[in-house]
C-alpha cells in the first residue's frame, strides 16, 4: 500500500457569499447574477462546466445567467496540473417576485427572534432571519456590499437592551444607503467584532426596501 497525499487546489467565493455554516446559495428576481472571487495563480476555473477568465493573481468574476424561475445548483470547479480539484457547489433560486419570496420565507421557515440571536449569536448559526432596520453605515468590498443596521423595535429590538446593531455581508451590489428602512433575509454566520463588543454577523440573501407593506412587521410575530 502506498500513501500520497496530493493538495487541493485552493478557493475562495466572494460573490456569492460562501459561509463556512452553509452552501453558498443566492436569491434572484432577474436574469443573472455575479460569480465572484479568488483562486490559485495559473489554475482554471469552471462555472458549470465552461471555462471562466481569471486574471494574473487568481481573482475572477463572471456574469451568471439563470434562465428561468426555480431551483438549480452551479458547479464551480477550480483545477491545476498535479493537484486536486476543488469543487464548490452553488445553490440558485430565481423567483418571480422577492416580495412573494419574503413572505414565502416568513411563513415557512422557524426565523430567529432578535432577542434570540443577541442573546446567544453562536446558537443561531447558520439559523434563519428576517429583520427590518434602518441602515447607518454601508461599504463595498470587493463584490461584497457590507452594511450596519439597526434592529428596529418592531424586529424585536428592546429599549435598555444596549446594541441592536448587526452586520450584514451581501455577495452582491446593494444600493441602500445611510438612513434607508431596509427589510433584510438572511442567514447567521456568527459574531463580529464591532466598537469593542460582539455583534451578530449576517449572510444576507436580499433585502427590500422600507418596512413591510401595511405597517406590521414580520419581526413583531416571532
């Protein structure tokens, strides 16, 4: 018996977010969206089983398109002579209606009470959320859009409870900016560092725009 131990070719999804709770996974309403990130120098990247451009230090970023409404996994395959490949699949979910896709979300899945999650952030990893809050810091990193929201009180956020700040890390543009009401949709994929305490990190899947059509907020029946 002979033992070889060969590495694997290394990495790493920006867009869409690739938690390492969860497979990384995205939310449409339209025709594509951006398949973003970095790997090996000199290695190959595939995109459902077509060769996609990267550039001299490993980094790529190629438009996906999704043909129609439904469910559909991606492959994205990264290759190099004499190593492994390294395979990452992406789940797709093309929706004819995000509106309809956050009731559908609220109605069916067990999403995590605010409270919940503050209290206890490692718990609700990798658990569901719906918040609504109004934004009051965003940057783009990358194909990354990073925003801080303030957990409004109808989400669940409670006078004397010190910070209902969270950070949320989209794989994609976002054009919410300071002072915007957003609704967002999301996943918990641990806790950040933030002012000298720890916050509750969010992978978000997409967010709308002010709070929720006839003034109850989801985050008031959970």
């Amino acid at each position: 018996m002979v033992n070889v131990s060969v590495g694997i070719v290394w990495l790493r999804l920006d867009a869409p977010v690739a938690p390492a709770s969860s497979t990384p996974h995205v939310i449409i309403d339209g025709p594509s969206f951006v398949l973003a990130g970095q790997t090996m120098k000199g290695a190959e990247v595939l995109a459902a089983g077509r060769p996609i451009a990267v550039h001299a230090d490993g980094t790529f970023a190629q438009v996906m398109n999704v043909s129609s409404v439904g469910a559909t996994q991606i492959e994205v395959r990264a290759k190099m002579p004499g190593m492994a490949p390294r395979i990452t699949q992406i789940k797709v979910r093309r929706v004819e209606s995000l509106e309809k896709a956050a009731h559908e979300i609220v109605s069916a899945e067990p999403i995590v009470p605010f409270g919940q999650l503050a209290s206890n952030i490692p718990a609700a990893v990798g658990k569901p959320v719906a918040l609504t809050g109004e934004v009051s810091d965003t940057k783009t990193l990358g194909y990354q859009t990073v925003l801080l929201l303030e957990v409004s009180a109808a989400s669940g956020c409670t006078a004397g409870s010190g910070s209902c700040t969270v950070r949320l890390v989209q794989g994609a543009d976002n054009a919410a900016k300071h002072g915007d009401t957003i609704r967002v949709f999301g996943h918990v994929t641990g806790a950040f560092s933030w002012a000298g305490r720890q916050i509750p990190e969010i992978e978000v899947d997409f967010t709308l725009k002010g709070s929720r059509p006839g003034g109850n907020d989801f985050g008031a029946r959970r």
